[in-house]
C-alpha cells in the first residue's frame, strides 16, 4: 500500500490547471463522480458558509468549504475560500455580491487542498479558480447530455461573465453545436464575448440585442447570469428546448411549471449559512419554504447522478421541455476535478513540489 | 488597512508551538473567546467527520474539519484532520478508536490554517497536535476555573493517555493544586505518568491502585480516558466534589443526576457525523435521543461562555457538586489557540515563511 507514495505534496498554479484541465474529460469525470454518488460509492460534506461581519468597510467577511471523497481515484477534496464580500446594490442588479481582492496585489484566496483516501496524506494544494469554471460549466454541459435533444445544434446564452465561457465550450462538448447567440446587459461586454469565443470554439458566436433574440430558434437555453432575477421569459420557450441555469432566480416560475422534466444538481440544495451576530438555529419552516420556492418541490426532482446512473430518464421525447438547475457546488466536483488534474500533472511533472513532511507530525491529536 | 500586510504564510512546528503555548495564557485566551461568543462575538462552525469505508485493511478513511472566527483577534481558523482509523475490539476497550499513523514516517495528518478576518489571507499552517492538547486541557481547565471550590487543592485523576497531562497542567493552572492522585488500568503506564509529572509540575502526583482510590479525598476529579464506559462511581462523590470530563460516557449517569450544577463545553453536541454507504439522513428522533442521554436534558444546561461571560453562576455554595462535560471541539479553541501562537511566533521570528502567493490567485472563483 505505500509503495508507491509520493512524498511531495504538490502546488499548482492556476496557469498549469488550465493547461492541464479539458472540458470533455472534465465532463466524463464528473459524469463517474455523480454516478458513484448515486449508488453510494462517493460521499459530499454539503457546503458551509461562515460569516463575519465587517461594518467597518461595510462588508463581510465569508469562510466557505465544502467536502467531497470520491474513492474510485482514491482522493478526498476540500474546496475553502477566504473571502471579503460585499453586497452593493446598483439598481436592478441588487444583492449581486462582489468578492472584492482584498489581498495583496489585488488577489482572492480559494483552495483545493487533495487529499489521499489511502493514507490520509495531503496529495496537492490546487488554486480553485479554473477549476471552479470548469465545474459548473462541466455540470451543465452534463445537464445537456442528460436532458437536452442529441441534435441540438444551436446555443442561446443568457450572460457573458466569467461563468459563461466555460458554459458554451460545455455545451459544444457534448452536442454538435453550431451557433451561440449570447446576450447580456452591456452591449461592449456582449460583442468582446462573441469575439473571444467565436475563436476559441471555432463556430460563429453572435451578439443579440435582447435576451429573447438569443432564445429565438435555440435548442438549448443556458443562463450564466448571476442575476437573483428571472432573465427569461416562459412565452419563450418552445417545444424540445432545455434549459440549463446556474442560479434559481435566473428562471422564473412558470418555466419550472411548463417544463415536462426538471432535475437539479443536488438535494442538498443550498448552503448551510450562518452570519456572527445573526439568529442561526435551524428553522424548519423556512428550510420547507425553501425548498417548494419558484413553486416546485425541488427536493423532491431527480439529481443529476440519478440520470447519470440511469436511475432516471432525462428525456423520453424530443418535444420534452427539459430544465437543469445547478443549485449548489459539491465538493466531490473539486474531488474528481484534483483527481484529473492530479494525474495530468504528474504524467506531465508539471507543479512545485513541496515537502509533505511540513503538513504532517509524529504526534497524535 | 493593508499597511501591516505579512505577505508571508507562516508554517510552524509542534516543536515551535509548544514552545511558545503556556497554558496559563491559553486557558485566558479561551476565557476571552468562549466570553466573545457567549455576547455574538466570534462564531463556529460545527465539526464535521466524513467517513469512506476501507474495508480492505478494516478501517476506515474520516476527514474530520471545524472552523472559528475570533475578529477580537482578527482571525478565523480552520482546523482538519484526514485519518485513517480502526476501531479495534480489545474487550472492555471496545470502540476505542485509533488513528493509524498510516503516512510514511508513521506519520499523521492534522492541521490548523489560520486566515485573516481583515484581508482574508492565509496567515499560518500549523499542526494541531500540541494544540490539541493545550485546547482540551484549557477548556476542562476552565471548567474548573469557573465550577470548582476555589480553594480546591487534591486531584484525581481517571487516565494516563495523551491527554491526562494538561489536563493536570490546566488544574494546576487555575488552582493552588498540591497533589494529584492518578489511575488508569496499566499499572505501569500510571507509574511513569506520575513519575513524568510528579517532575513537570513539581508537586506529587502518585499512582492509585483503583479508579476509587484516586477519587477519594480528591476535590476535583478529572477523567481523561477516551473510554466508551463510565470510569467512576457515583457512590464516591463527595459534597464540594467539582467532576470535569473529556467525553459523554466516562461519568455515569447518576453521577450526572447527583451533580447540583452541570456545565456542556457547547450545545452544538456533536459533530456532523456521515459514512459514505449508510443512511444519513437526518434523523431527529434520533438527535433528541442524543440530546437527552444520560437521562438529562443536555441541551438545557449551561454552555462554558455563559460562565464565563457571568450570565450563570458556576457554583453557588462551597457544597455544590459540579460537573463539566467537554463534550465537543469548537474551531473557536483554534483559532483563539491559532492567534496566541501566531503573535508570539512573530515576536521570537520563529517559524518557516513561504510566499502568501503560492495560496492566492488572480482569478476569481
């Protein structure tokens, strides 16, 4: 069993994390992780979110982590972050938060520490930024898989920040697609959007002018917002789109309701949060309240393991309206992204080594 | 604000840590703390432990993590653990569970990493198991600070393990103690126990031939055993007898009902406990079982903070029996522990630095 330990735990950068992450393997590891989770092969310690508030600077600060141990790699991974985060209101984009980089040189602080299922020892330290886009731009692009048409052919895409990119190279993973119409507020971001990721997908993105242009004749609808507001409209839809969301509020009600077929990322739904100086007992009747928002029970929808396993079907027709809602992070997404990115770098030796005697003692605790 | 900036991550021993904890300054620093969260001053987050079974060499695979914030210090603290552990049978000792030094060098794995409440930067990584010690033993050491006679001078002492030692320390510390009596099964791990800190703490401290010999006479009895079953009888108790615990089951039920004051440690219980593979969901039969065992209300008595910060007495009269129960870790111990050390390592320039850059990004996640 120690035979083959490495004795260095390894430190990477975010430059060596892209150069070694792909969306279509990322897609496949993670579609074994869920599957794994499904039949009880793979186990997440939900998200936690602590906070602290700073009414010095009109802020808080947040300490996030979520666990994920995902055997058939043998890795367990923590995902933290260590973040100032403020909540300024601009009109219509009220309570979209803003974590500011408060560290020197103008940095954010968020870690995958990877852990050995074998021998307990610390594998790797990853930054979690590319990791994270990948994630939830791989979860969705597995929601399309899942759920949407096998012809679907044409992208609309509801948001041009740092998670859209990653969303359409997803959808491009998986399906043959072969238009992106993107919309988003500021005319300048949406054009630089289509620019970029015209190249880097090498199929013509387009600007639209509304959000109900990029919808228009789409097979598939993501939104990568993080909008706490609908930002389509269900006199949109047509019969055999799927809609793919980051967040809840993205999609309003009465998609939900016309959907034949909704599924989420995970029952354990959301975040357990708490805030110093708040009332933080459990309170059952809000968590019900909850979980039936947007008027749907959504604990009581398929997770996406559930299809990835087979357990459930994704769609049965191609007039289905489909709809993934990526509720919440798992940290077993961090396992089977550290696990991929692990084994890429060694193969490559990519990464600093540094000694794993400094995370480790002689004395028991 | 960013003007004292460290820009380095300091890495420490636990050689270096105890040579800068004294338990004195810890048990005040825990004061302070438990006071900071008793007025909504410092938060936790409770601890977790996840678990993947490895049957293969019949153990299992737990990753056990907690948080505290401190912003009196300026510090959150996150401490993990990532264990292999048996829970070998050995008679009566069944259940003891044993962390496996499974990493080369017989090693273990078990870290504190220190972040700033201000900037969010990482300020330090270190091991936790001197802390450990130091946290447990402070913390019972409180109890007595805040629960027992004050004029307490005799000892008992139930276990010569790893923790039996500060938790004399912490006795010591906080009373004008002048002899210890102590007992654990192996007569020859008493005798050394007492011998090694008989010199320690300069006074006697000498082995007893049973559990009731270090009992009586004693006006404080501390057991610091990690056994499953009740180590003392209620028939011992005497008036003025202060009791102090590091777990629910060492003192037996009428010990508890006998007791005139009890005190828990915290009402968040116990951790999050799941095993990857077995049901866990919540289960609040269960968790009410939990709170009431021992045939008392649990989540009914007072938590240490509310002694310390004087919203409940400790002890009324000079013939109250009075019982501590340690009965869960909080991260808060680690990251009051976290800012003693840190602090006073940066005043001796101890300590291995490495680039704060190698733990942040430029990218946001």
């Amino acid at each position: 069993m120690y035979r083959e330990l490495n004795l260095m735990t390894l430190l990477l950068t975010n430059d060596e994390v892209e150069s070694l992450l792909s969306m279509p393997e990322m897609i496949n590891e993670l579609e074994q992780a869920y599957s794994d989770l499904a039949n009880n092969q793979a186990i997440n310690r939900n998200r936690s979110d602590t906070g602290i508030p700073r009414p010095d600077i009109d802020a808080n600060y947040v300490f996030k982590s979520m666990e994920g141990g995902y055997p058939r790699r043998g890795v367990y991974a923590l995902r933290i972050s260590s973040d100032i985060i403020q909540w300024p209101s601009q009109g219509a984009r009220q309570h979209r938060k803003e974590k500011l980089p408060a560290l020197p040189g103008n940095r954010w602080l968020g870690l995958v520490l990877l852990f050995s299922v074998e021998n307990g020892e610390l594998l790797a330290v990853l930054p979690d930024g590319i990791i994270q886009r990948f994630r939830v731009g791989a979860t969705n692009g597995l929601g399309i898989k899942m759920m949407s048409r096998q012809d679907s052919r044409r992208v609309g895409l509801i948001g041009s920040g740092f998670q859209a990119g990653t969303q359409a190279m997803a959808a491009c993973a998986v399906r043959p697609i072969e238009k992106i119409s993107v919309y988003s507020p500021t005319e300048a971001k949406r054009r630089a959007f289509a620019l970029e990721w015209s190249k880097r997908l090498g199929i013509p993105v387009t600007p639209a002018a509304s959000a109900e242009e990029a919808v228009a004749g789409a097979d598939i609808v993501m939104c990568a917002t993080n909008s706490m507001q609908p930002v389509i409209n269900a006199d949109w839809l047509e019969p055999g789109m799927h809609l793919s969301s980051l967040k809840r509020f993205e999609i309003p009600v009465e998609c939900y309701r016309r959907a034949d077929r909704v599924a989420v990322h995970t029952r354990l739904w959301e975040p357990d949060m708490q805030m110093m100086g708040e009332e933080n007992l459990p309170d059952d009747s809000l968590w019900a309240q909850r979980k039936a928002a947007n008027g749907i029970d959504w604990l009581d929808q398929p997770e996406i393991g559930q299809l990835t396993s087979g357990k459930e079907p994704g769609r049965t027709s191609d007039r289905e309206i489909t709809c993934f809602m990526n509720n919440v992070g798992l940290g077993l997404q961090f396992a089977a992204a550290g696990a991929l990115i692990l084994d890429k770098a060694r193969r490559a030796e990519l990464g600093r080594e540094l000694p794993l005697e400094w995370f480790t003692q002689t004395v028991v605790s």
